[in-house]
C-alpha cells in the first residue's frame, strides 16, 4: 500500500519564506500551496516519509514554517 511509512504534513509559510520552506520539502510529486485569508500566507500540504519527520519539522521551523501538523494516512491511491 501506497500510505505504508508515509505521513501527511501540513503547515502554514508567510509568501516570503516560501521558497525556503519548499526546498526542504520531499513531496510524491509536488506540495499542494493554497493561500490562506491573510493574503500573506499560504497553506502547504505534502506527503512525506515517516522517518524523515523528525528531521524535517525542526528545519521548516528554523524555515519560519508555523502550524506544523503531522497526520497518519490511511491509503494514498497514485
């Protein structure tokens, strides 16, 4: 199964720190960017490797990435 050791992450990045926070980011294809009501920020959602969490949502932190949640998935259908 697709799902199997991945996790969804989901974060909210100001439009200047976007970039940096996007360089960091492994994704299956790419990360879904949606803007957000302040026009200033965006939401980004992405899949990732579950290992890999721990080492990557320190980063998007010192990225400026804020409201950092990590969820289980329980398939992924590519």
């Amino acid at each position: 199964m697709a799902a199997l050791g991945r996790v969804g992450l989901m974060l909210n990045v100001r439009q200047p720190d976007l970039a940096a926070v996007l360089a960091l980011l492994p994704a299956l294809k790419n990360p879904t960017i949606a803007p957000l009501a302040d026009g200033d920020w965006v939401a980004v959602n992405t899949i990732i490797e579950e290992h890999t969490a721990w080492t990557l949502i320190p980063k998007l932190k010192q990225a400026n990435a804020q409201g950092i949640v990590e969820y289980p998935l329980n398939k992924v259908v590519m």
